[in-house]
C-alpha cells in the first residue's frame, strides 16, 4: 500500500515544471563538459582550503530539470521509507488510496516549482545500487538553471559556475571526510520522521495548522508548513537538524567565497548580484519560499557563514575542524548564533592554528 505515489509525483513535476533556457545543442554541450570539469577543479581547492582529508571525487552529474525531479523522488523515497512503512500498516485503506494521490500531485507540484531554481546539492539520500551497496552521496549539477542564473544575473559563465561548484563540492568534502556526518543527519531525520503521530485526529489538527500558516504567509508571517505540523517532540529533533545543516550550508557559503577570490576573478561581482537575486522575487514567489521554508534556508546560510568565518577568524582552521570531531562537538542553534559560546564549550576558548 503506497502513502504517496511516486509515479503520479514525477509525472506532475515533470509536466508542471517550466523549460530551462534557450540554448543550442552545442551550447549545452559545451556547459555539460564545463561542469564536469570545473567540479573536479572545485575539489583540489575545497580541500586544500578545508584541510578535511575527503573520498576521491567522482564526475558530477549533470541534468536537466526534469532529471533533477526524478533524482530527488529517488531521495525522498529513500529517506521517506521508515515513515511510509509505518503509514501504510495504520492508516485505512480507502484514506491511504485518496491520500496516496494527492500527495503525490503535491509533492510533484513542490519539486516542479523547486526544480527551475536549485543550481546544485549533494545528494545524501540514493537507493542502493543493483550490488546491494549504500552510495555514499552524488553531486548533482542543474545545468539549465545555472546556465539561466548566469544569464540573469549578467556574469562571467566560467567564474559563476566555478563558483557554484565550489559550494557543493564542499557537501561532498564534509560527507565524504567526515565518516559520521552522513549517518548522523540520517538518523535525525528518521527520528523526525517517525516522531510523527498518526492518529486521524491528530493529522486533522495538524492540516488545520497548515492552513493557518498559509493564511499566516499571505500576512507576511514567518511561519512555514514544516514548523506549522510538527508535534512537540519532532521540535528537538528538528532543531538539531537545522543547526547542522545550518553549519554545513555556511560551510559551504564560507569556503566559496573564500577560495573565490584566488581562482575566480569576479567572485566579488557575483556574490553581489547573486544575493540580490536571493533577495528578489515576486510576492507570489516570495509566498511560496515562505510555506516551504526556503526563507530559513537563506538565513542558515548567512548565520552559517558568520559562525563558520568567527571561529576560523579567531581560533583557525585547525580548531574550526574540531567542529567534525564528533556529533557531540556540533554546534547547537544557540551556538550557532554566538560562535564564542561554542569555541568556550569545545575549544576551552580557542587558539590559532
């Protein structure tokens, strides 16, 4: 019995999501054989910059939008699979059926509006390969979106998409380099997941609490869907799941911008123009980034960024890297809003490296 149909959620992705830009053949050609190439480029300068000791890097992958709605519908059923066994053993059979489509029309209709403007991740979430072995993760490159992103903002193609890799190359550094990360964010979001509760009334209190967070969002509030639903015990997980991907997407802020001005001449250029695009968008887009919590993505990276940048301006590299010791030297989110607070509780004040 299926909570939600996958098949119906690629297919409404697919057919909703809008067409990537104009280009040539040759064009994207040529943008496909960059990427690969300027992602392998991307890791000597992670490394060497991060001093994590990472897995040799393989080719990045590169798709299209439709592409990426199929690859993040492989990762949702994936991380979804503890939830979903345990859905389809409590709920009725004629709910689940019902629910099982409209789920899946949301959850293609997310991804569709999601997929013209993610440049890149790294994919933590794959199934097992046809050996049976876990992948460790996959970095994933959008090709039409940063192809359009660069055109928009007006920039250097070669610097922007240096740029770009840059940042997830340092995903697959730290989840690569650091042997429990992986696993650590797994578990919490199963934890999260299966914090749930199930009972009918109980998920009808909860479908009134997102329609007070859409009202809320049409007001301009803060709220998004996923802080709208949750019960009080996924509230402690979830806070732990923000600080240390909070950490890692500053991380990965940070290192960019660091490394940039070495190896890519208009970084400075970029960054501007790229944050105010961040910034921008129509009140519907703006809505919407809202309800799904993208807002929050952003503040994770600039409060990411202040953390990661304090410590290493401070303490250094060597004692910022103290950070992926263990999950017990993760910074919580107060910690996170004041770096000093961490570096007295695991450095003992810190020293420079």
């Amino acid at each position: 019995m299926q909570v939600i149909d996958w098949d119906l959620a690629v297919a409404t992705g697919v057919r909703l999501v809008r067409p990537g830009p104009q280009v040539s053949r040759e064009e994207a050609r040529q943008a496909v054989a960059e990427l690969r190439r300027l992602s392998r480029d991307a890791e000597e300068h992670v490394r060497d910059f991060t001093r994590i000791d990472s897995a040799p890097p393989e080719p990045a992958t590169i798709v299209d939008r439709p592409g990426w709605i199929r690859a993040n519908v492989d990762g949702f059923r994936t991380v979804l699979e503890p939830l979903t066994q345990r859905m389809s053993t409590t709920m009725p059979a004629i709910i689940s059926t019902v629910g099982s489509r409209i789920t899946g029309i949301e959850v293609g209709a997310v991804l569709a509006f999601l997929a013209s403007r993610v440049l890149g991740q790294y994919e933590l979430f794959l199934p097992p390969d046809p050996s049976g072995a876990t992948p460790v993760g996959r970095l994933t490159l959008v090709a039409p979106n940063i192809v359009h992103a660069e055109r928009e903002l007006g920039v250097n193609p070669r610097d922007f998409r240096l740029w770009v890799c840059l940042h997830e190359e340092t995903h697959r550094v730290q989840f690569t380099g650091v042997p429990w990360l992986r696993e650590y964010v797994r578990s919490q979001v199963t934890e999260f997941l299966l914090a749930s509760e199930m009972s009918l009334t109980t998920l009808l209190e909860r479908l009134r609490a997102a329609s007070d967070a859409v009202a809320g969002a049409f007001r301009g509030g803060d709220v998004n869907l996923l802080e709208a639903i949750q019960t009080p015990e996924q509230k402690a997980v979830l806070d732990r799941v923000t600080a240390v991907m909070t950490l890692v997407e500053g991380h990965g802020d940070y290192v960019m911008d660091a490394v940039g001005p070495s190896v890519i001449p208009s970084v400075a250029e970029i960054r501007a123009k790229f944050q105010r695009r961040r910034e921008g968008g129509s009140w519907m887009d703006q809505l919407i980034r809202r309800l799904l919590g993208i807002e929050l993505k952003m503040k994770q990276y600039a409060e990411g960024s202040r953390f990661v940048r304090t410590v290493v301006e401070e303490a250094g590299m060597d004692a910022f890297n103290r950070v992926w010791t263990s999950p017990e030297t993760l910074p919580n989110r107060e910690e996170i809003a004041n770096p000093r607070a961490w570096m007295e509780r695991v450095l003992g004040g810190g020293s420079a490296s």
